[in-house]
C-alpha cells in the first residue's frame, strides 16, 4: 500500500475569489474480483482501492481580501460495504497513465 495527496486551486477569473482543496488518503492493490463504489468488479485485475483519510476546502480570498476559512471533513466508511472506491487503470504506458474512479 502506499499514500497520495491530490491537491487543487481555484481562482474565479474576475478576481472575485480564490480557494483550494486537498484530498489524502491510502492506496492499496484491490483484490480480484472485488466491486467498487459503483459496482464493477475488478475482472482485469487493474484496480487500486483507495481510502479517503480527509478532505480539505478553504477560502483564501474574497473581493481581492485575504480570508481564512477551512473546512475538514473525516469520511466514514461503512465497514460492512461491499464495493469500495477504487480507480482502474485504463491505459498505462511510459509516457501517459489514464485511470478512472468509481
């Protein structure tokens, strides 16, 4: 298994606003067969599971003023669930990864 950290920012083209977010989490290899969030199962042996640890929202900038609001959230999985998220490698080669989440 190993970490990630997806980070992102935004800025409203008038200079209205300016935010970012942050996701972290863990990521392991997902067992064959398995269902994720949608409920594809991983007949390909392709996929990674991923465990959202927090995600973060905050507000740096209204009007052009600097501001300080952040969000945190802690998401709760169900312990019980059967599908999980997970990304799947569409296409992998040495200059491009595609994946998609579900």
């Amino acid at each position: 298994g190993g970490r990630f950290e997806n980070r992102g920012a935004v800025s409203n083209r008038y200079g209205l606003a300016r935010l970012a977010t942050g996701v972290v989490g863990d990521v392991s290899v997902s067992p064959p067969n398995s269902l994720n969030a949608v409920g594809i199962a991983n007949d390909r042996n392709n996929r990674v599971a991923v465990s959202f640890r927090a995600i973060v929202f905050s507000l740096d900038e209204v009007f052009g003023r600097p501001v300080s609001i952040r969000k945190v959230l802690i998401p709760k999985l169900d312990p019980d669930a059967v599908a999980t998220p997970a990304n799947d490698v569409t296409y992998l080669d040495d200059q491009i990864r595609i994946v998609r989440g579900g």
